[in-house]
C-alpha cells in the first residue's frame, strides 16, 4: 500500500462507531476551488479524501471486519512512527534506515541451487545457469523484507508500547477436529476451503504456530467450500469428515492440501490407508453432507465471506496472514488470560 494511501487510512484509525461532536481541524494549503464565496482548500479536499477512501474499504462489512480493518491499519501506523524515530536518532531518512539494515543480507550459491531443484517444475525448462540470477534476486528480497520485518519487531519489544483496542468477539463453536490440548487458553476456529490456495498456504504458518505454542494453542477446522469458486470443495469436504470418522483426518487433510484440487478423493482415502467400505458407505449416507452444512451455516453466521477465516477465542482474523499476525493475537489473548507460559511474556 502506498505510504499517502496508509497515511489517509490511519487519519481515520479512530473514529467513532456513533455520531460524535468533534472539532474540525483549521483548513490550510492553496485555494483549490471557491464555492458561493467559501474558499476550499488542499486540506479540505484532502480531509474528505481521506473520510471517502475509509467509508468505501469499510463499506458493507460487519463489525468484526471494520475492527480488523481498523487494527491492522493502527500496526501499520505505530511501525511507521517508530521507524521515523529510530530514522530520526541515527540522522536518515527512513528509506535509508530500511537500506542499511539489510545491506548485509546475502544468498549463498547453495541456496540458489536449492530452491532451483525444489522448484524445477516451475521453471519451464530453464537450466540453473540461465535462471539463477532471477532467482537470487528472488530470494535476497525475500530475506530482506524478513530482515526488515525482524528489525521493526525488535523497535516494538525495544519501545514502550501499549495497545488497548479491543476487538468485537464472535461466538463461535469450536466444534470439529482439532489440534493441541483440550482447554488451551486460545482456541483457534479455522473455516477453510481445500480447493482454496490461500488456505494451503497459510497451512505452514499454522504449523509453526502450533510448534511455538504447543500447550496453549488449540485449532479447531471447520469447512467452507467456496463453491462458487470451486465447484469440487464441498465434495473434499465431506470425504475428509468420513476421514474423521475413522480418525484419520488430519492426515486427509494433508494429503488434500498436498495433492491440489485434481486428486480424486477415493484415491487420496485409498493412500492413507482407510476402510473404503466405511468410507464409501459415509459418504453415501449424508452424514458427512449434514457436517459440512453446518459448518458453512455456522461461518456465514459468524460474518465469514472467503476463506480462510479464523476467529482467536473470537476475534475474527482473516485472509492466509503471516506467522507474526499470528502472534501478536495469540500473545495478546494469552496475556488477556494471564498466562504466564507464553512466549513473549
């Protein structure tokens, strides 16, 4: 997003939900217009700029979804403040600061070569030789936006900082298969899509959440084939609630997110070793059909319109987030409950 684009969103962090009094900031700038005698200036158009950009991103959604409109943008807001001070002391500019922090970040030829052979198939036809100066390119960004990301996060542990921005909380069932402990401090409800790329793609992060709160973290999956998008979902869908019913889910549900929206769901049954009688005869009955239902009712009651969508003990987190996004919820939820385990405590 364009630094003026964040600039005129986090004008509007805090606006109320209700009508309000409020001042109105002195105009300024140049006479841009003069209407039946009344100046119009630059800061006039620039503040009902900023008042139609927030009115359009937040129009027609639900409280949980301006709130977290609202909250990743207040993330954008304090990063940037605290990036211009830390610019500031070292005497640059914050484009600069950003340049001399990952200057150093490097890729070596193994990792080239690495990612070329993971990758091949992707690559048409291209040999190493010809590809890996693209590929290097590649990944030195990707380690620079990480070097980066990790250098702001240690300005918000370094700072003093405190966020008190409660989000709306949506009850939502946690009912389905899941991962860690019964009675975990977070419960973690994941409406997803196997058909869905986003969804297989934030399966890793869920996996490197669960690896950093093994105790206090439980996710919950539950099913919302997009089937406007992906007319074969809801079938997955229900092949992987006959894999429950012999305990095998989770090993479904990788295979599915493995496989891609081509695998044939008998097939992928038949791999991880399942009872195809039980399974045919589940999926014949409309038991699985009624959980899948179910399922999609309970999101669409929740305010879930595209997957994947989670709710963090019912705070409403959605689209394939980074592993950060993650965190900063979970350890405000663990700190809500005053666990003293947590990570970052």
């Amino acid at each position: 997003m364009p630094p003026v684009l964040r600039a005129a969103l986090a004008a509007f962090l805090l606006l109320p939900s209700a009508c309000t009094p409020r001042s109105e900031p002195e105009a300024s700038g140049e006479v841009v217009a003069v209407l039946d005698g009344r100046e119009i200036r630059e800061s006039d158009l620039d503040a009902w700029i900023r008042e139609d950009l927030y009115q359009s991103a937040v129009a027609g959604r639900d409280a949980a979804a301006v709130h977290e409109f609202r909250a990743q943008a207040l993330e954008r807001m304090l990063d940037e403040q605290l990036i211009a001070a830390a610019a500031k002391e070292r005497g640059v500019e914050a484009d600069d600061l950003q340049h001399q922090e990952t200057a150093a970040v490097a890729v070596a030829d193994e990792e080239v070569a690495t990612f070329y052979a993971e990758n091949s198939d992707r690559m048409g036809g291209a040999t190493l030789e010809q590809i890996a100066g693209r590929i290097r390119e590649f990944l030195l960004e990707q380690k620079r936006a990480e070097a980066w990301a990790a250098y702001v996060s240690g300005l918000r542990e370094r700072a003093s900082l405190e966020v008190d921005f409660e989000a709306p909380r949506v009850d939502v069932a946690a009912t389905g298969p899941g991962l860690g402990p019964d009675g975990a401090p977070v419960v973690i409800v994941e409406f997803s899509d196997f058909h869905c790329p986003y969804c297989q793609r934030v399966t890793p992060t869920l996996k490197a959440l669960r690896e950093r709160y093994p105790d206090q973290v439980r996710i919950v999956f539950r099913h919302f084939p997009l089937e406007n998008l992906h007319p074969e979902a809801r079938g997955i869908a229900e092949a992987s609630v006959c894999a429950d019913a012999q305990g095998r889910f989770w090993e479904f549900h990788d295979r599915a997110f493995a496989a891609g929206p081509d695998a044939a769901e008998r097939a992928m049954a038949e791999e991880i070793g399942l009872d195809l009688a039980a399974f045919d005869a589940c999926r014949a009955d409309g038991r699985a059909a009624a959980v899948v239902q179910a399922d999609v009712e309970a999101g669409k009651a929740a305010g879930v319109s595209g997957t994947p969508a989670f709710f963090v003990n019912g705070v409403l987190l959605s689209g394939a987030q980074p592993l950060d996004a993650f965190v900063r919820v979970v350890e405000r939820e663990l700190a809500r409950a005053g666990d003293p385990a947590s990570p970052g405590s």
